[in-house]
C-alpha cells in the first residue's frame, strides 16, 4: 500500500486518467441529451450504440437496487445522467 500523499505509480496514474476521461465523456453525452433531448440524431446514435443498434423500448428495467423499472430508455438515461451515475446498465 501506497502511503498517504505520496504520487501515483505510472500505472496508477494511467487507471486514473482512464477513468476520468470516461467519466468526462459520459458527461458530455448527457449535456447533448439534455440540451438537444433523446429526439436528437446525435443522442439517438449515441443511445443505438449502447444497445447494440437498437434503442429498447420500454419499460426498462435496470440494475439499480430494487430494480427499478423507467417509461423508456429516455427516460432512463435521463435519470443516469441526473443522478451522475453514468455507467448503470439495464
């Protein structure tokens, strides 16, 4: 173990770049979805290629505890980007 305040190892630092640069993307995906909302070419694309060329249409449920279930995708992701919990799956 590391000790506090000490820098990163390089591979540490690589795990956590990779990470906010996810995260960063994510964000913006849902910036676009909430400005422009789920009707939108470019977040309808985005939205396909998460679910492998299709968009599910509902109800979704998702992995949340209690499994909680959503109208549609939109409304979904809506919620993922909300609540910042960007990498929820259904």
């Amino acid at each position: 173990a590391q000790q506090p305040g000490t820098p990163l190892s390089d591979q540490e630092y690589h795990q956590f770049f990779k990470f906010l640069r996810i995260t960063i993307q994510a964000s913006t995906a849902c910036h676009l979805r909430e400005l422009y909302g789920c009707k939108n070419s470019l977040v309808q694309r985005l939205d396909e290629y998460e679910n492998h060329g299709v968009i599910p249409s509902g109800p979704i449920c998702s992995e949340l505890p209690g499994n909680p279930s959503f109208h549609n995708f939109c409304t979904f992701s809506l919620y993922r980007c909300i609540m910042k919990k960007y990498f929820i799956k259904v």
